[in-house]
C-alpha cells in the first residue's frame, strides 16, 4: 500500500475541504481520507501541495508525431514506425500527468488494434474516422459514401472493438482541399450513422467547424462535437437558440483548446484559419460566448496534429478553458470527472474514490485558485505505478 497526500484536493467534482489522503494498493484506490488522517502503519506516503485526478485529454491522434507532415505521411511509416510513434505519444501524455485519452482518428486501426495494457495511459479509440472520399483526413483510411456502406462502416467499428465513431461532418484545415465552411454529408446520413453506432452501443463524436455541420450534427444526435467552431463566411457566428440546443440535448462539445505556447502552426495552415476568422485568437472569443451559453464542455487538445499540437498539452489546455471564462474547478471538471463521464470511464477513472485505478497527479501549487500549477507536476501516478517524469 502507498499514500498520497495534500492539503489542497480536488477530486474530479469539486474541491475537498481539509485536502485528502489517497491509498493505493495493486494499482486501485483502495481509500480516500482527510489530509489529517493517520497513515497506516507502514504505509509509505508521497506528499505534495495540491492532489487530484489523473488528467484525461478527449481528443488526440496518438498515430500523428506533431510533425508538420504529421497526417500526411501514414502511407510512409512502417507498422512498427507507427508503433513507435503511438508509444512516444503516450509517454508525453503520462509525464504531463495524463492517464486516460481518447483517440479519435489513426491509421489503420493502429491504436484499436494495439493492446491496451503495460504502462501507458487507458485509451478509448475510434479507428479511422468516417469521413468523404477525399474528405478531411481521408489518409487514415476512412472514406465512406452512401447510406448502407456509413451503416456497414460503422458495424466494421464495432466488430472491431471501437469505442465510440468519430464522423467529419466538415471539412479540416490540415486536409487540403477540402472546405472547413462546408459539410461533408446530409443530415440523413449522420442520422444513419447516430442510430447504427447507438444500436451497437457506441456513441458517436462529430468533427464540425462549419456552422451548417455544427447545426446538421446537433439535430442528428450526435452525443458530442468537436471543434464546434461555428464557421460561416464571415467568422464564427453563434446563433442565439444554439447553447439552448445543446444543454438540451446533453451534448459534449470539445473546443480542443490547448497549445504549445510560442509555436504557431505551419504557415500554411495559419494562412488558412485567417482565411476564414479561425485563428487561435478568434477561436478562443468564440469559445468564451460558446462557454457562457451553457453547454457542457470537455478539455481536448487535438494533440499530435502539428507542431504547435503536441501530445502532453491539456494543463495548457484547462488554463485556455478559465481564459474563456470557465471558473479553474469547472476546468478541472472537464479534464477529469466531466471527460471520464463522457468517455464512458466514470467507473474506472477520473475521481478520488475508491475501487477506481489510481489515476493521480500531484502537483506544486493550488489548481483551485491557479490552474497552471498543473504545468508542474511533482508526482503522476498511472493505474497505481508512478512515472518517471524525466
């Protein structure tokens, strides 16, 4: 058995007076005590100012090496180059107090087929994306037209162990050629993909920056969208009912806030986001009044994308969410408790509570009142072993 304890916890939901002591035995949370609580005889302990969960990043592409070819060159690599890049990708996550992440988009079904035990994060993957002939990210493998061969597709990702469907409905910045203000199928077609995926017991995350595809996606069922920038012609534009839509319908947004700071994107790409009012700067004022609209949202990072994307980025990304205008324990919430629910991993992680892995993150400073004293990690713990952070 082994403690860690600190005067300042936050335990995925809210903060816990008097901080918390956590014990661990084989890997599990086996108590959750007061700061004050009498170690057990022999009990080692870690101690440090601030404890909460291990973070949980729900959104990365653990195949891309955050190179500026990064999607570009699949058909180059190796199955054991990509491998290889996958490992790397999940070590940058853990040394940044990451334990779980969601993958939404490799190469060949890389990540779902790759086993998920050993000593990296916990992984919810989705396989290739479902996207349009020669539509964003057509390059993992994932082009599909027409309505029964979406259905057949997503039955492929269930037969194949996925754990959620991850649909482009627009088109992407890091895919030339295809149109970020357009959509990239029919309200018909998502719905055909929301009703086979849900039918399989897998819910289904769209990619939409398009305002049309944020819309068409919303009113599909889709159980969460990613980006969600409201793209139109003339920038982002949220329409007044659209944060109403949302909480409604329960639906997750992931802004994918979080960047290495002092790395612009490739040039480029830059040139195209200013094309059409998307760049970083515009997208965090969107975020700010897509956040005080109401909807639930969660820390995402679209890690491994690009330079300025590399894996490991979600304490960045939580300090962009409190700049939006979330309070630090609502930031907190969507990298930990809130992204555990969503992932469908509430029974396994995301909390200080007993029975679930010991997913923890010690850290210098108070989170609560200055969410970057995440970027300083003391201590991460994964599924109970400790991680070399250097």
């Amino acid at each position: 058995m082994h403690g860690y304890r600190a005067e300042i916890a936050f335990d995925g939901e809210r903060a816990v007076p008097g901080g918390a002591l956590v014990l661990v035995d084989h890997g599990v949370i086996v108590g959750v005590e007061a700061a004050s609580f009498p170690t057990p005889d022999g009990c080692p302990v870690t101690d440090a100012p601030a404890l909460l969960p291990g973070l949980i990043d729900t959104h990365v592409h653990l195949c891309g090496d955050s190179s500026v070819r990064a999607l570009d060159q699949f058909a180059e690599l190796s199955p054991d180059q990509l491998q290889g890049i996958i490992t790397t990708a999940e070590q940058q996550h853990l040394r940044a107090g990451v334990t779980a992440v969601r993958d939404l988009g490799d190469s060949g079904w890389a990540v779902v087929e790759r086993a998920r035990t050993g000593d990296g994060p916990t992984v919810v993957a989705a396989g290739p994306p479902i996207t349009s002939p020669g539509g964003h990210c057509w390059s993992m493998g994932g082009e599909t037209s027409g309505i029964e061969a979406l259905r057949r597709a997503v039955a492929e990702r269930a037969e194949r162990g996925a754990d959620v469907v991850k649909i482009m409905a627009s088109g992407g910045v890091m895919t030339p050629g295809t149109d970020m203000l357009a959509c990239q199928f029919t309200l018909e077609e998502v719905r055909v993909v929301v009703d086979e995926a849900h039918r399989h017991g897998l819910p289904v995350t769209a990619h939409a920056h398009a305002l049309p595809a944020v819309e068409l996606s919303l009113t599909a069922g889709v159980d969460g969208i990613e980006h969600c920038s409201c793209l139109t012609r003339d920038g982002a534009r949220l329409p007044a009912e659209l944060g109403a839509r949302l909480v409604a319908a329960g639906t997750y947004v992931c802004p994918t806030l979080g960047r290495l700071p002092g790395v612009p994107p490739p040039p480029h790409v830059e040139a195209r986001l200013a094309a059409v009012g998307a760049r970083y700067e515009d997208h965090l004022v969107h975020v700010r009044r897509l956040l005080a609209s109401g909807p639930t949202f969660l820390a995402g990072t679209d890690a491994g994308i690009g330079p300025s994307k590399r894996h490991g980025l979600v304490p960045f990304g939580v300090a962009d969410l409190v700049a939006c205008g979330a309070s630090p324990a609502a930031a907190l919430g969507a990298a930990t408790g809130v992204a555990a629910r969503a992932l469908g991993l509430e029974g396994r992680t995301g909390r200080l509570a007993v029975g679930l892995d010991a997913d923890l993150l010690l850290v210098d400073g108070d989170p609560l009142s200055d969410v970057t004293a995440l970027q300083r990690p003391r201590t991460v713990v994964s599924r109970g072993r400790e991680v070399a952070l250097t």
